[in-house]
C-alpha cells in the first residue's frame, strides 16, 4: 500500500475498465481523483486537474489521447499508458513511455503506479 494516498486520474472510454480500474485503485490504496471516457473530459482534467499520476487509454472512441499525453507531461504530470494494441501501436515519439497491456491485472497496475511515483 501506498505510504500517502496518492491520488490518480483515469482515462478510459469503456465504462466497465474504467469502473474496474477505479476499483483496483482503491483495493491498492489510491484515490481516484477524476474517471473520465471523452476527449474533451480527458484533456480539462490534465490541463486542470490535480493528481499525483495519470492512467490514459491510448484511444478514446478512435481519437489517439497523445495531446493528453502532451499537457500532462508538460505539467510534470507522470502517466502511464493503457493499450489492448501492443506497445508497437504507439507512435514513435512516445514508445519509450511505460504501457500497460489491456486486460491488465491489479499487480500490474500496483507496479506501474510505484514506478511513476517513485
């Protein structure tokens, strides 16, 4: 568990991932601080938000979350990537970023979020 409860936001346009990745958050002890499924959702909370940390879906309803990826990474906002498209699916200015494989376990989460917020 988490020494401090960090709190994460969720980027996920299947509502039943995103109500089970909120779920596993709390199960390891982190709150959610914001669960969005649009684009225009996902891009005010990482313009706006406060969080420790981020879990984006690569894909929101066909539309790639890289500018996401882009606003929270110029507000020093660690995040990890979600994909059930391989980590070869990323666009190549952003394969170097930690990803996590759709469907994921809790073990992987918990393993992500301590390296983010190491």
């Amino acid at each position: 568990m988490p020494e401090s409860r960090a709190r994460v936001l969720v980027v996920e346009d299947e509502y039943l991932i995103r109500i089970l990745v909120e779920d596993m958050l709390a199960d390891l002890g982190y709150d959610v601080a914001a669960a969005v499924g649009t684009f225009a959702e996902a891009s005010a909370q990482a313009a706006k938000g406060e969080f420790d940390a981020a879990i984006l879906d690569i894909n929101l309803d066909g539309r790639d979350t890289y500018p996401v990826a882009d606003i929270l990474a110029k507000r020093g906002v660690p995040f990890v990537f979600v994909t059930g498209y391989g980590e070869r699916s990323l666009a190549p200015p952003y394969r170097d970023h930690l990803v996590l494989p759709k469907p994921f376990q809790a073990g992987q989460l918990k393993d992500a979020l301590s390296t983010l917020l190491a």
